[in-house]
C-alpha cells in the first residue's frame, strides 16, 4: 500500500491572548482559512506573549501532529481540534515525535528546520482544565516541535509536507523531550 504524503491539516493564529494560571498567554489558537504569510519570526497575525520562553527566529513556529493529538483523544476521552496545544501547524503523516533536530521540511512555500522540542509549562494545563497537565504532557515525548524558518513564503491549510533532509543521525524530538 502506498502512504499518503504527509500534509498540513491546519494553519492556527491566535484566536485571542487569555489569562493563563500564571500570566498573559497567547495559547488559545486556531485554524484560519487561505493563505498565511511566514516570516523568519513566524506567522503574520500570530503572536507569543512571553517572549522569554515562545518565540524568536529558533522557535518561530511549533508543529504538532494529528496523529499525537488523536493518541491524546484517545487518552483523555475527549476531542483534540487543530490549535488546542498552541501550535501553528497542525500536520498529518509526518511523524513530529520521530523527527530528528536539524531536519528540514518543505511546507507549501517555506522551509523550515526542526530546531527543539516544546517545553510546556502551566498554561497548556490551564487552557486543558487537567491539573498539571503539562507535566505529563512532557513525559509522554509527544509535545510537537518548534521550528526555524529558513525560506519565507505562504502556507495554507492543504500543503503537501516534504522531509527535504534528515540528519544521519541525532535526537528525535521525543527522546529530547524525554531527557534521553
């Protein structure tokens, strides 16, 4: 049988900045319709409140894959739509846990590198209503990847995704997160 090429499921921008347990938060994504510009620093229309943690040209966009958010469905007994867990991009039949930091990805019109895992803190707890959800979200290595864009350009929900390059060898995003 021949896979599916691996796709983008959905572009999420900032719905609206909400008061996490701690602080300000910019968490609450979700998907927009058509086309959206990248840039070096990320999404147009998308924006990090805490710059000190989110953000900046290694952490531009964060990535989660559908396959993850429906183990997490399963797990939780619940529905995981597009942009619950903060991430710009929403994938399918791209395996983000698998991937190795350093390896590139060409998503509609840009190239981006996977550059670390996310390290969630409160918030995602918070926008989950699960008391210290983040930790055990971190535990399972399933916590998306952050990424660098090398080629500006438009992306759009649709988007074939393309591993361009793979390191030949290195850490996967998950084994990262897991601290191995």
């Amino acid at each position: 049988m021949i896979e599916p090429a691996a796709r983008l499921v959905a572009v999420n921008v900032v719905h609206e900045v909400i008061r996490g347990p701690t602080r300000w938060t910019a968490i609450d994504k979700r998907p927009v319709r058509g086309a959206v510009e990248v840039g070096e620093l990320g999404m147009v229309g998308d924006r990090q409140c805490d710059t000190r943690y989110h953000g900046g040209p290694d952490k531009a966009l964060y990535a989660y894959a559908e396959e993850d958010a429906d183990w997490w469905a399963a797990e939780l007994g619940r529905e995981i739509p597009p942009g619950l867990f903060g991430e710009n991009l929403t994938t399918r039949g791209l395996d983000v846990t698998g991937a190795l930091i350093g390896e590139r990805w060409r998503i509609g019109g840009i190239l981006v590198e996977v550059r670390s895992p996310r390290t969630p803190c409160g918030n995602l707890s918070g926008r989950m209503g699960i008391k210290r959800f983040h930790q055990r979200f971190a535990r399972t290595g399933r916590v998306g990847a952050y990424l660098k864009v090398l080629e500006t350009g438009e992306v759009c929900a649709g988007d074939r995704i393309t591993v361009v390059h793979r390191p030949d060898d290195g850490q996967t995003i998950g084994g990262a997160a897991r601290g191995e």
